[in-house]
C-alpha cells in the first residue's frame, strides 16, 4: 500500500477549515477503524481521482480511526479485489463491498461519509423491518447505484445499497456509480435519470428513490414492489395490511403524526413539540419536499438567492433539534377511530391527530412516449439529471416558475435548452422571465408537445403543435424537463374522507383543519398561494390547531358531519 499525500504534519488541507471541524467533532463517535482504499489509473478521470485523494486524505488525518491508501488500477491489490473503474474508492474492503466508482462530489459526499460511519459502528443502520425482509436471502446480489452530484434523491437509495451490503457483507455488494464518470457502464443500462439501480447487471432495475423497506423487498425478489403485490408476495408490511410483521417502532403512541417533510411539515412539527407535544415526522422520500429540487430560491425572506436543497437542509436540521423526523418511513394508511391509527412502512402509531402536509407529484403531459421514455430523455428533476445533459439539447416545457428556474438552472450547467410553452406569456414572476431573456434562452410560443418520439431506447425528439394554426413540427432534442406544474397528493387525505375543493386540493378552514376531526392539513396540499412562506405559516397554524383541539377536544363533543367549508367540524 502507497500512503498519499499523507504526512500527518502537512499544513495544507483540501477540506475547508469548517467542514474539518465538522467532522472532527462527528468522527469522535467513530468506535472500529475504518480503511479506505483508492484505486486509479493515469489518464482516466484524473482530477475526480485527484478529489477523491485529497478528500479521504484529509478524513485519515481528522481521526486515527481512518487509515487511507492509494493504489494503483494495475495493482496486485486491484486484481485481489477485482476493481476495474477509475477511480473507485473502497470502504473496508477485506470486511464487505461498499464501493464508490467516481469521486464521491457534492450530494453523494453525505452517502460517503455516513457509510464510513455505519462501517465503524459496525452496524447496517437498517430497520428492523428491513432486515426481516433481508434475512431470507440466499443468492448474491451486485446493487449499482448511479447518481449525479446534484441529485438529492441519490444519497438515500446509495444508502439503502450500502446497508444491506453491511448487514449481509457475503451475499450483498453494493456500488454508487457516478454516472459522468462511468459512461460506459452508464450506457450499458442505459440511465436517463437518476438514483437508477441496477441489480444483478439488470435481472431487476429501478428508477427513483424507495422508501428503504420497499427497496430491500426488490432487491431480495428481484422483482418491482407492484409485481410482488400482484403475485402475492409482498411482504403483508408493505402491502398496507396492518398486524404482523412489524419490527419495534418508536414511538408507538404519539399526539401527532406529521406526514411529509416539506417546509409546512417541517415547521408544523418545530411548533408542535415547542407547544409540549409528543409529535413525529415521517417522510417516505427526502426531506424538503419540492423545494429540495428547485435549483435556486430567490423570493425567501433573508436570503437573496439560496439553492432550495441548502434552505431545506438549514430547515430540517433546526426542526431534528425538536422532532424526530424518520426519512423513508412511508404512511399507507390511516384509519379513524377512537384515535387516529397510522399504519407505516415500518409500524403503527396510535395518535390523537395528524397533519398531511403530503404535498404535490409532478404533473406529466399525457403526451404518447411520456412513459415510455421516462427516465430516459424525459425528466421531471433538473435539479437531479440536469447534470446528465452538459454539452446536449433539451426543451423544458412549461411558462411557470418552475419551467423557468429549470431552464436557467439547464444554461448554466451548459446545456443547449428551448423553452416551449402553450401560450404567448409566461405566468413565471417577472425576475425570472427577465433573466430567460438576458440569458437569451430559445422560446417556442404558443406550441404543445404532442409526442415524444424515440428510438425505442431513448427519446431522440419532440412531435410539436402550435395552437394557433394547428401546423406541426418536430424538434430533435436528447431530453425533455417536464415542468408543467403540480397535482396535489390527496390519496391519504382522500382515504380518510377529507373534504377536497373544487380544484382539487384538500379543503381546509383558517386554522387549517380539515373536514376530519383531528386531521389538518398545510402546504401544497391545500393548494393556494403555494410558496415556502405561504407553506410555512400553514404548517405553523396547523400544528397551533392541533395543540389546541388536543387540550380542549371540542370534535369529542359536538362532531359535525364534513361539509367543505368545515368551519365547525372540530
Ligand atoms: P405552475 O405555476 O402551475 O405553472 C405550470 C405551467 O405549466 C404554466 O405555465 C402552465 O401554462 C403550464 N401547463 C400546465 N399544464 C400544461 C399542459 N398540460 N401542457 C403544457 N403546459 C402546461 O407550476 P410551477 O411552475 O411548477 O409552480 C408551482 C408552484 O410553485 C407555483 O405556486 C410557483 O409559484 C411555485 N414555485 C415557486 C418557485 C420560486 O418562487 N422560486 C419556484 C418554483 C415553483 P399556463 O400558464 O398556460 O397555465
């Protein structure tokens, strides 16, 4: 083994003095050593190589619990472990096969570092549901993660790999794969988007984050969570059936359940535990909800221009100072009763009232090849897969906000973007439209994508229509950001029998209740003004709401049937 860089005496470091303070403090909860060992060749990807170096360098001096070596690609060391991706550094290699092929940059630092982590501890960091699901497997599993560095989804699928690979070290190698870095590999199975997980060398594939239960059940089956239902076979935990199965839950009875992590959950549940409540937040997905995509945030009160994934994570670290909030714990389903019972991916809680603050999905075009070419050329997340079209040809398709931040975030990546949208003005807020402009972005007015074409394998263009003289065109491009607004995410809230208004969002009155006694609801879910602040202030109102009704439960004395307006339904 070749030591890098490494004298311990060196004054110069890569890391910046904060981040090594951080850490420093972070790595003295580390318990067992932890080696990392690099591997690269001359010529290939040398400055990610280089990163990759100076970073675990800079780790092995922060603590003696971490030892670094480099090795070459052409090593007797590489051979013995069957390493052939330059660079690919390797945590505990003679323990288990957590690997990183590209330099671990940007989001996928955090997967990094976490992994060193729950190597050290000696612990999967698994639910205990999860590692039931895990348990009967008897075959290998190969699970390639590939990832960009500003996808924010990607560090929690890289961990759910990373896990199962520390708690079933003989059967389970895992593997994030930078994509930029990897092409070939990329090619191969063919990633338009990502997290996408390749199992096996493509026995099973995956696109998106999972909730980690739902991840593990595909992993072991090879096979998607809708197959395994369909035939039977999914476990009766992730198949919404309350009862057996679940592992211990913490806790089990709560005065609040807070569904979703966005801005509105994330402040309901600052103000409830503030307010004396025993409160949780559970989040199938990432904390930050929509705004953890948004490229840039520019109309936050006390930050001129902010990326939406750094604002989040400046939120949700203030909120985990009062509340635990548990990431990839998906709520299927919650019954009325006496109390409120939340059946989860991982347990049930009984609890006395519950906040949906589930949100809005992306709304797609329903043009023909939508689907088909999901994920490959056509996308919903800029902030994610943008990365994967330096130096190509998009359109972004849409006249809102979102359409418009995506476009800006797309030119400055150095892709070749064009704006279509179905009418001859933008509703997107003045600054932005300004800035398409300046920028001199491409539009096509007054057009409606009505097919996506393609090769089969991938989305090669766009059939066009303009509205106003009906006259068709196509357009060659390598992808296409949808970015066409949002469709509430009731089914929750419908499933409990809340009040939905006319457009479709959950109705709620000023404190934020819903026709449901005990169930409130903030956010994009309730439609509205839906900006941060506007999500905020409702989320805050709501958790105010549910502290009240819980010291004085008016519904427990006068229920009134749901009538929309719900005014007096609690
Ligand atoms: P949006 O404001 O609803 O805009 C959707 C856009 O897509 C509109 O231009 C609409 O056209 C177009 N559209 C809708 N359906 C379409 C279809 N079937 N085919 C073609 N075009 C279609 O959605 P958004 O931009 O995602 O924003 C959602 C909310 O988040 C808004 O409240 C927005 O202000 C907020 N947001 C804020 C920021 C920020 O402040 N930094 C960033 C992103 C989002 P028409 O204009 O013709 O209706």
């Amino acid at each position: 083994m070749t030591p890098l860089f490494g004298k311990k005496t060196e004054p110069d470091w890569f890391l910046p003095e904060d981040v090594r303070k951080q850490l420093k403090e972070t790595f003295a909860d580390l318990k067992n050593p932890v080696a990392l060992e690099l591997f690269a060749k001359a010529g290939v990807n040398d400055e990610f190589s280089d990163y990759t170096a100076k970073f675990a360098t800079d780790l092995s001096r922060l603590t003696d619990k971490i030892t670094f070596a480099r090795h070459e690609l052409s090593s007797d060391r590489a051979k013995e472990l069957g390493v052939t991706a330059s660079p690919t550094l390797c945590v505990n290699p003679d323990k288990c096969h957590v690997r990183f092929l590209g330099a671990p940059l940007g989001e996928e630092g955090k997967s990094f570092i976490t992994a060193i982590f729950l190597a050290s501890l000696a612990t999967s960091g698994l639910s205990e549901t999860s590692l039931s699901i895990l348990e009967p497997l008897e075959e290998e599993r190969l699970v390639q993660v590939f990832v960009s560095p500003t996808c924010p989804y990607c560090p929690g699928q890289v961990m759910h790999a990373v896990k199962c690979a520390l708690a079933r070290p003989k059967l389970v190698r895992a593997e994030c794969v930078e994509m930029s870095e990897n092409p070939e590999l990329a090619e191969r199975y063919n990633v338009g988007s990502v997290p996408h997980t390749v199992i096996n060398e493509g026995a099973h594939t995956g696109l998106g984050l999972m909730p980690e239960e739902r991840f593990v059940a595909e992993m072991v089956h090879l096979a998607s969570a809708e197959e395994l239902k369909k035939e039977g076979a999914l476990p009766d935990f992730l198949d919404g059936k309350t009862g057996a199965g679940y592992g211990s839950i913490e806790p089990g009875e709560v005065d609040l359940v807070i569904v979703g992590a966005g801005p509105a959950g994330l402040t309901a549940g600052i103000y409830a535990v503030r307010a004396g409540l025993k409160a949780v937040i559970l989040e199938k997905s990432i904390v930050g909800g929509q705004v953890a995509l948004t490229p840039v945030v520019e109309n936050y009160p006390g930050f001129a221009s902010v990326p939406g994934k750094q604002l989040m994570d400046i939120m949700s670290e203030h909120a985990r100072q009062y509340i635990p909030v548990h990431e990839g714990e998906e709520v299927e389903g919650i019954e009325r009763g006496e109390s409120l019972t939340v059946t989860t991916s991982r347990g049930v809680y009984t609890a006395k009232t519950v906040i949906l603050t589930t949100g809005a999905a992306y709304r797609q075009l329903g043009a023909p090849g939508e689907d088909v070419y999901f994920g490959r050329g056509v996308n919903y997340c800029a902030s994610c897969d943008g990365y994967l079209y330096k130096g190509k040809k998009v359109a972004v398709i849409g006249g809102g906000n979102t359409a418009l931040t995506d476009a800006l975030h797309l030119k400055h990546l150095g892709v070749e973007v064009t704006i279509i949208h179905r009418r001859d003005e933008f509703r997107a807020q003045v600054p932005l439209r300004e800035s398409v402009e300046r920028e001199g972005i491409p539009i096509i007015w007054n057009t409606v994508v009505e097919e996506i074409m393609g090769d089969g394998k991938r989305a090669t263009g766009l059939r066009l229509r303009n509205v106003r003289d009906d006259a068709t065109s196509e357009l060659a491009v390598d992808g296409a950001f949808v970015a066409i607004g949002q469709v509430a995410a009731t089914e929750l809230a419908k499933s409990l029998g809340t009040d939905l208004n006319e457009s479709g969002f959950v109705a709620v009155d000023s404190a934020m209740r819903t026709s449901v006694p005990g169930v409130y609801a903030a956010g994009d879910l309730v439609g509205g003004l839906q900006q941060i602040v506007t999500a905020i202030g409702e989320g805050s109102v709501a958790a105010m709401s549910a502290f009240e009704d819980i010291s004085h439960p008016r519904w427990k004395k006068a229920p009134t049937p749901a009538n929309g307006s719900n005014t007096e339904n609690a």
